[in-house]
C-alpha cells in the first residue's frame, strides 16, 4: 500500500504542513507520515544528507515529499525520481544528490493545486503531484525524463592503503561531529582521526570515558564525541571539515 513520507524544513509552529496534509487527505487515502519537519531554513546539504541517511529503512511504495525549497517561484525544476519501488518528489537543487534512479521534470500542471501560488509550492504542486501517484498515476505522466539533474558540492571520501580523508557531513542536536568515512573501508588496527588541530585516536563502543573519542555511529560511519557533552564546541568542529584518517 502506498504512503506518503514528509520532509521540510517547515518547523510545526506555522501552518505550512498542516495544510500540505490537509491536500493530501483530501486527495488520497494514502497514509502521511512526518520524517522531519526540523531541517534548518533552506539546507539543502543537510535534507540530502538526511535523506541517504533514513532511504535503505523504508518500504518500497513510499513516496517521499522532500520541500527544502530556497530557490520556491523561480525557474528551478520539480521533479521526480524513482528508485527501488520507492519515488522522491522534490525541487531540482541537489537534495536528491544521493537519490540514483530514473529522473522526471513534473510538467504536468493539471495536477497542481487551481489557483496555487508561486511562494508555496509545497501545498499547491508537490502534495497534489505525490496524492496523484499514490492513487496509481505512472510517474511518466508527469513530463519528460532528463538526465542533468543538480548536485549538491559534495568530495566523497577517499580510501588508501595508509590514509584516509573525508568530510564531516553533519554535526547532530547532541554536538556528536558524524563523518562520511565508512569504518568497513578503514583500517582492521589502530588508527586516529585527525580533525582541525586535534589528533583523536581512542575508539569507543559506547559514550563514556573522558574526553574526546571515534565511536562507528548507527550510519556506519565515523563520529566524533565526547561523553554528555558537544564534540563540536569543545574541538570546535563545523560542518565541512575535512578529517584525516591514519595508522596510530
């Protein structure tokens, strides 16, 4: 059975979402479930590297409505992605950088919301277009296929024999510093973790202990943490840094 899985980066204060539900439910019995509504105010990195972090635990038949939407009026595309049983509605701005799976542009106007505006596209063109395939419209009645949608300014990480770089992708709401370095393509021995100017190389597989340490968070991936308190404010990370992975 088709549902239909909301990511914004509209807060629940204001009635942005509430009313995106209200056209979902108005057209569609399928169910809506709320991911996040927490994003920061026109992230795109962060919705993207939200987005490949949650995909592998839902079910095909979801279609998600992904609106981190700065570029709302202008002439940036809309456009859908289908990818292992499940379809990605969102604006061409790099969110679906981590989506592969056969693109479309959303030109099909008839299913926009009558009298919608050019400041919410979320309620007048992304719910309406997302209740459509979830009451059985193919996702090729939408438009064209195209093949150049945007990404986002992303360097994977790279793997050699005696090091390793990545990018730290996402501080959480805990200070924990998450990177993209997979510990399965790291070394089986001891290793530190180089991040800004310090060198951190005790690894942990739980939060405890003093001071900072590496710990394989529930990505897979590298973190960064320190035991009841912020990784980020006391090494002073950010977002984007780069870290450097070798021997101990």
């Amino acid at each position: 059975m088709p549902r239909i899985a909301l990511i914004t980066d509209f807060g629940t204060r204001d009635p942005y979402v509430a009313a995106m539900k209200g056209v979902l439910a108005a057209r569609t019995p399928a169910p809506i479930l709320d991911c996040s509504h927490d994003i920061e105010p026109f992230d795109v990195w962060q919705a993207a590297f939200f987005l490949r972090a949650i995909v592998r635990y839902w079910p095909a038949e979801t279609i998600f409505i992904i609106v981190v939407d700065p570029g709302v009026g202008t002439a940036r595309r809309i456009i859908a992605v289908e990818s292992a049983g499940r379809i990605f509605v969102a604006p061409d701005n790099g969110v679906l950088t981590f989506v592969t799976g056969f693109t479309y542009q959303v030109q099909n106007d008839s299913l926009f919301l009558p009298g919608g505006s050019t400041t919410f596209h979320g309620r007048d063109r992304f719910a309406p277009v997302a209740a459509a395939l979830a009451n059985g419209l193919r996702i090729d009645q939408l438009g064209p296929a195209i093949d150049d949608r945007i990404r986002i300014d992303y360097t994977p990480p790279s793997y050699a024999p005696r090091e390793a770089t990545g990018t730290i992708v996402n501080i959480d709401r805990f200070g924990n510093a998450v990177t993209d370095l997979e510990r399965e393509h790291l070394p089986s021995g001891r290793f530190g973790l180089r991040a800004g100017d310090a060198m951190i190389e005790r690894l942990a597989t739980n939060y405890s202990g003093e001071g900072a340490f590496l710990i394989v968070g529930s990505t897979g991936c590298i973190e960064i943490s320190v035991a009841g308190g912020s990784a980020a404010a006391l090494l002073r990370l950010r977002r984007g840094d780069r870290v450097t992975v070798m021997p101990a």
